[in-house]
C-alpha cells in the first residue's frame, strides 16, 4: 500500500506541488465558517481545471481500493 506521501507525489506529478497544500498550510480549509466544526486533511488540492480533476478523482479511488483491501 502507498504511503501518504507516495498519494501526495502522485497527485502533485498531476497538478504541481505548488498546487497541493499540507500541514499547517491545509488546516484553515478544515473549518466550517462558524467555527464549531474542524477536521484535519491530508492535504487540500486545486486543480488548475477539469483536465487535472479526473485523474486527481482516480488517485483518491485506487488509494481507499487499496486500504479497503488490505
């Protein structure tokens, strides 16, 4: 099974590094706007357009295949 950063090099080898945030970067994107709920992501990314969304869908899908699986 891929690590966590193996998922995160597979999405930025599709939309850039420069496009997918973690860590402290990520955390204000895991509050709702009244502040009573907050989750922690692994990452936040932003596809530049449609054409990076697809394969960004097909990461997240062969990565919870993978952990349902093992």
């Amino acid at each position: 099974m891929p690590t966590d950063t193996q998922f995160l090099d597979s999405i930025a080898a599709v939309i850039g590094a420069d496009a997918v945030l973690t860590g402290a970067a990520a955390a204000p994107y895991g509050k709702d706007w009244r502040g009573r709920y907050a989750s922690e992501a692994l990452a936040v990314v932003f596809p530049a357009d449609t054409q990076q969304v697809s394969p960004v869908g097909r990461n997240n899908q062969r990565a919870l295949r993978r952990m349902r699986n093992s």
